[in-house]
C-alpha cells in the first residue's frame, strides 16, 4: 500500500468503474426494470 504504481492501478480501477456505471445510468433512463439487477451485479449477465 501507498506505492505510485498501486495508485495509478486504483485510480484506473476508478475511472473504469465511473464509465461503467455512466453507461448503466444511461440504460437505466430507458430500462428502469434492470435498477435491481443492478444492484447485485447481474446486469452484466442481463443485456
């Protein structure tokens, strides 16, 4: 913990996980059913 290269990593975790959940909100504006899904992860499994 604390090293430059595992803060690049996290933050890039970061930033992926961020879009992810932008795309899902965006789906979720016309697919409102899968709010739930979401929650426990299996939206992934759903599209």
């Amino acid at each position: 913990m604390g090293n430059g290269g595992g803060g690049i990593i996290a933050g890039s975790a970061f930033v992926s996980f961020w879009l992810w959940n932008t795309v899902v909100a965006s789906a979720h504006s016309w697919q409102p059913v899968c709010f739930r899904a979401d929650a426990t992860g299996e939206h992934i499994g759903l599209s």
